[in-house]
C-alpha cells in the first residue's frame, strides 16, 4: 500500500471536526502574528526587494510567490507553532499557500484547507519517520510541502486523480536541509514549501502530469530521502487530528526554554535560589551560561529564568537585547539560578528546586506535551500578539481571522 | 577540503578557452532548437498558461519563471544534449538560466556563463558519483541546479563569497527523481534546476545568507543525497574543460539506439538482411521488436533500422508516428533486421553485420564516444535543426547565437 491514494481521498473528502477547526483558526491567528513581526527580517527584505525590482508587488505577486515570501518572513523569527509528533513547523508552510490562494473563499473553506493541509504534513513526517529528520532533511520543508500542497489541492476543489499527481509533483520538488540553521536558509526553507504547494496544486489543476507513487513507490519520495515508511499513522486520518496537539510558543527564544518559563510561573515569593533539571539533550542547544549577545539570550537557561524574575517579557522579541545579555542587575540575578541535567525528564520537561528569600522550599514543574485548554490557549496567544505587535494589531487580527473571508487578513500582511 | 571554495573561484575566474567556446555556442544553438521544438508539448503549454492567468507573460516574466518554463519545454521532447560523464543533460538547466538574466550583457558573457555552469554541473554530478543516480535522483535537476546556479552567478557578477551562498541556497533547494520518468515531471526537473540557479543567484545577490558547506559538509547535500565525494574532478577544474565532450543527439529516438543509426550510415548497397549487436543494457530499454505506436517506434531497434533503410528521417520527430508503427512496407523491413546482445561491447558502442542483396557482406561499427570534430557537429546540428524547426528557423537560430547579444535569440524562443 502506498500512502498516495489514502492522502488524496482524506484530503479530497475529509470534514473536520468543530473543535480542531478552533485549533486551526487559533493557529492562523498566531502565524498572522509571526508573519507581521518577521517583516523587517533581512529575509524578509531580499525577498520581497527581489519581486519589486521584477515589478510583482501587492496583488500582482503570482501566488506562488506570495507564499514564499510569506512563508519565509512567516518562519524568520522561529516564533511560529510547531508539531512535537513529527518536529515540524505546520502553519508556515500550510497557512501562506492557503492565503495565497484564497481570493473568492470564505474563511471558513480556507481554515478547513489549512486543518486538512497540516494534518497531512503532520501524518508524512511521521511516516517519513525521525531517520529522515536524522540524516538531515527538515521536515518543516520537506513533509510541509505535502501538506501545503494538499492545503492548496483542497482549497482548489482537485479531484482525488489530480491530488495524487500533485502528490507525485511535490516529491519531486520537495527539498529543505537542517544545516541550513542559523542562517537564512532555515525560514526560506519554509517559504519553499508552501510555495511547493502552491504550484504543485496548480500544476496538477492544470493538467501536469506525474509519478502515480512518487511519495511512496520504488525510487519514490520516501525511499530516495530516508524515510521509514511506516503507515500506520495514514490510516488513523480523520479518525484521528493531530493538529489539536500543535504547540505555540510563548516565549520568543529556543524551544527548549518554554518549559522552564512555564513553570516559573508557579512561583510564589522572592527567589534566593534556583536549579533547572532538564533533559540533557537541551545541554548543547539552549545552556549558554553567561550570554554575550541578544541572539545568546535566547538561548540561556539562566538569563530567561533572570529575565523573569525581573518583570521582563519572555513574550516580547525586543527583550532579548545585547543591552539585557550585559545588564549587571541581570547578571546579579543569573548568578543565583542553577542548571542540571536528568534524562529521566522528558525533552518536554523541566523541574525547578526553588529556595525563597524566606526559607521557603519548593518544587516546581511542567510538561509542555501536557494538554492546554483551548480558552487558556487563546488567552495566551492574545497576550502573544499584544506583545509581538501590540494591542491594536492584536486586536485586528483576531477580528480578521473571525471575518467571512481572508481579505480583511491579506491587507493586515500585506 | 569541501567543494564549495573550488567551485566558488572557478565560476568567478575562469576563462574558457577558445575551442570550447565553440562546443558552447553549438549548445546554445541546439538548446534552442530544441525549446522551439517542444512548444507546443503539453507540459510547456500548462506552464506558459498558469503564466498568462497569472498575468505575467513574455517580458513580464519574472527571470526564474522564464528560466522554469523554457528549461521544461527544451527537455520536452528528450531531444536536447546530454554529458556522459555524469549522465546529466546539461543545456536544459543552464541555458534557460543565462537567457533570463541575459538582458544588457553580450553574447560572449553569456556563453562564456554557459560554459563554466555547464562545466560545474558535469563536475558537480562527477563529484556525486552512480549511487546518488542509481538511488533515484536525476543529475540533470540535482547537479544541474548547481550548474545553472554558478551560470547565473557568473552572468550577474556575483562575489566568490556570493556565489558560495548561492551554492548553499541551491543545496537546500534542489531537488529531482528519477520516478518521474515517463511524466511531464522528467521534463519539469530540468526547468526547476534552471529555475533553482535563478533564484540562488539572485537571492545571493541580495545578501541572502546561507550554509557555508551546504554542499560539501557535514549534513549538506552531497551528504544525504547519496554522493560519494570524490574531490578529484573539481581538482581539474579550469585544466580540462568536460564541456567539450557534450553528446548532441542527431536522432529523436532513445539515445540507446544513436550508435546504431551512426553506423547504419556506412552501408553501401541494397540490403538483404542485418544484425545488430548492441551492449544487454539497452535490451530493457529499446528494442521493442514490434512498435504499435510512435511513441514505441523511439524504442525499437527494427524500427528505426527499418526508417533509415526507407530513407525516413530519424531526426525529424514527426517521423516517429502512429501510421510509420503500423506501415505493411516497414513491417516488411523490420523483419529482416536482428538484434543481438553483447556484453563486450560499451553501451555507447553498436556493431552491424549486414548482408546486400548482392552477395557482399559487411561490418559496421561505431562509437558515440568518439571525437566529434566541430565542423562535423555543426554540420550536423545545422541538418538537425532544419529536420527539427525547419530550414528559415533553423538559419534564424544560427544568426542569433552568432549576433552581439541575445535579443534575437529572445525573440525567437519567446
């Protein structure tokens, strides 16, 4: 069995349930936030520099290209959602091809294309399997370009024969590597791939043909790029959503910090002392130990856990300054907060062993694979964006994304 | 020591010598031909289609546009050249990507852009290696993005540090599978190679940044795209120049069945009856012994013996037809020509023992890899090309890769 026919058919026919549909509006609200807060990234810039000097702006950007410059800006801070199932970035290769392509849909449509799309990516990365992430290919690229391209098939209404040949179309042309990171490959990576999508829908609507089993045949998709090939995850679709577990961040620093800002929050009193248990594996990724620099910041156990007990938002992107990462009254704080390692935790968890001024001990903790309700996730984003955009943006947006269509949205991303 | 910097220093340096300058201008010349021949194939109608609904035709196209539809029309029909070395169709990729940036620049920075890309796609799939072919990717759209990134980047001056980047860009970006063939996407690849050089040498241009070993490191493309590395061949680079031992196709028919058709050309005499020896390879691939459709008579040994005895065209691709499949006096031929296997032969070697009706018998041979001299190849390209495009398009053509720069070719190629 290859996974072609069991894509196309979910993607053709399936009908999302009520509470993944809040899940996949929250989401688009939160890329919209990435996507506006990204804008003056360099990437971002040479991007859409290039498409003016070609005197493509505005309305007149082929589609294509709307969603690479979307998806790209959308990724350059790392700021968006990501889904732990499979370690990909969802809605920045998913929400700028369906945007793109959304002129004459209601809102409704195109949220429903963006669930089906992500749930897609989802379901190929993990059928790809952690090997293909291994060996060095980035799924937020590579599988989102699948579930781009059946975002973009849905919203254009392909029949399930031409959804398999936008599947065939993808494999082709997917591509996204991890030693891009650090560098302005890591967001274009994103941007190619809901660009992939795009063109791969309308190549497919147009008549292209392709490879019937390009994902999953002999010399296919899967089998040229390392992939497992496990199937039990397509099986599952539409019994099943896996984008209700999409993770948002809250924090604008590494991934690896968020669950030790969570728990923070249980604090009660002022601090003397503090030790973070986490997972060894966040040791060489987010253990900067005395940052130099704003990017470093975000990249330290010790100086979030400062920048917290001081007042200061882990939320907003300017926080993490060079002028903070050399702030003697943050150093002061830093010298007091303690970091151990523990592979009993999971990469999810964290575990603070808390003294207070007054004597005081406690335990602190939190899982971020533990369920968020989704009125505190949408209190949480809303906070997010007043924070990333400020309070009238934030409050646009939110209106934007509860509008009939998109283009109260495009105008806000421009 | 990575390829990155070798590559970076030739394509910003070099100076082609004067005799392969010659082989280029011939490559353009046939490229050419080819795209005009393939117009009308439906994978370039799709293209320039989605191009027009999208409002940006001709010169409105953007440069990597044009470079994606142009290098997926000249590949339509499997007419166009291809290097051995590495087995890759070099011009599809490069050419279309110096045309779309060639606006303002001579003919001679053109071809000499042309040339040096040409020259690191060949070394760039050398450097691969068989597995990274035999596991399923196609050169052409995998080292020939390369090529065609390192012609763009030539063409628009870009730095070595620049063209590093491009280098860098295309390795998160390129992308190509053989499990296409027998689709439009075999012919798409090579317009997405083209199209990939475009755009990472522009993106680099405007300070794009990307990995600086995104080829040759840890992680980079060569790394999980199956390449054995053999640093050998870039060593070379600027000494030997790889470009001039191009294959054009003379036949538009599997490249399987070219040594054949050389040698059929020493025959002297009515023929009785004919055996050809072949390398077993080519047993799976075209020696359909029975062709029921035009497209079948491009595979078939007796076919294509049997056209050229009837004094048929084997270059024109209007000759591989329907009717010419099921023509009672080509049938009548077919059955007088044999085929044998023989693995002493090479695969680019064919051997013809031949009976006349006279008595006299005869052995024929030839070698596909033996030296062309440049005015033979021209000659027979010139032949090629009026069979292809007719005698006026074919003397348009020549003029223009003669002319001071490429407005004429532009023109023609549309």
């Amino acid at each position: 069995m290859i996974p072609e026919v069991l894509i196309a058919r979910f993607a053709a026919t399936a009908t999302p349930p009520h509470d993944a549909m809040s899940i996949i509006r929250l989401a688009l609200f939160d890329w919209a936030v990435c996507a506006i807060a990204g804008r003056d990234e360099p990437i971002a810039r040479i991007l859409r520099d290039l498409a003016e000097a070609e005197g493509a702006v505005g309305d007149r950007l082929p589609p294509a290209r709307a969603a690479l410059i979307n998806g790209a800006t959308s990724h350059a801070l790392d700021y968006d959602d990501t889904h732990f199932a499979h370690i990909g970035h969802t809605s920045v290769a998913v929400m700028p091809a369906v945007l793109a392509l959304s002129q004459g849909r209601t809102l409704d449509e195109v949220l429903q294309a963006a669930l089906i799309g992500s749930e897609v990516a989802v379901r190929v990365g993990l059928w790809l399997g952690r090997d293909h992430y291994q060996i060095g290919f980035h799924q937020t690229a590579t599988a989102g370009a699948f579930g781009a391209a059946m975002a973009a098939s849905r919203l254009l209404g392909l029949t399930q024969p031409q959804m398999i040949a936008a599947l065939g179309l993808v494999s082709t042309k997917a591509a996204g590597l991890k030693s891009q990171f650090g560098t302005m490959g890591k967001p274009l990576n994103a941007g190619l791939a809901a660009e992939t999508g795009v063109l791969a829908a309308q190549w497919a609507a147009g008549g292209m043909t392709s490879a019937d089993a390009g994902l999953g045949g002999a010399l296919g998709f899967g089998a040229t790029h390392h992939g497992a090939g496990d199937m039990a995850g397509f099986r599952r679709m539409g019994d099943d959503w896996l984008m209700r577990d999409v993770s948002h961040k809250f924090h604008a620093c590494c991934h690896g910090l968020h669950a030790t800002l969570e728990a923070l929050k249980g604090l009660n009193g002022e601090v003397a002392e503090l030790t973070i248990t986490t997972h060894p594996r966040w040791m060489s990724v987010c253990n900067i130990l005395t940052p130099r620099s704003g990017l470093e910041c975000k990249f330290s156990y010790r100086m979030v856990t400062a920048m917290h007990l001081s007042g200061i938002s882990t939320a907003a992107i300017d926080s993490y300054s060079d002028q903070a990462a050399t702030d003697p009254a943050l150093a002061d704080i830093r010298a007091r907060v303690h970091v151990h390692e523990d592979a009993a935790l999971t990469e999810m968890q964290a575990q603070i062993d808390v003294t207070y001024d007054d004597g005081r001990k406690a335990e602190l903790f939190h899982d971020l694979n533990a369920p968020l309700d989704p009125a505190t996730r949408h209190d949480r984003l809303m906070q997010k964006a007043r924070a990333v955009v400020g309070g009238a943006m934030a409050e646009d947006l939110w209106g934007a994304v509860g509008a009939d269509d998109t283009r109260a949205l495009a105008r806000l991303i421009g």
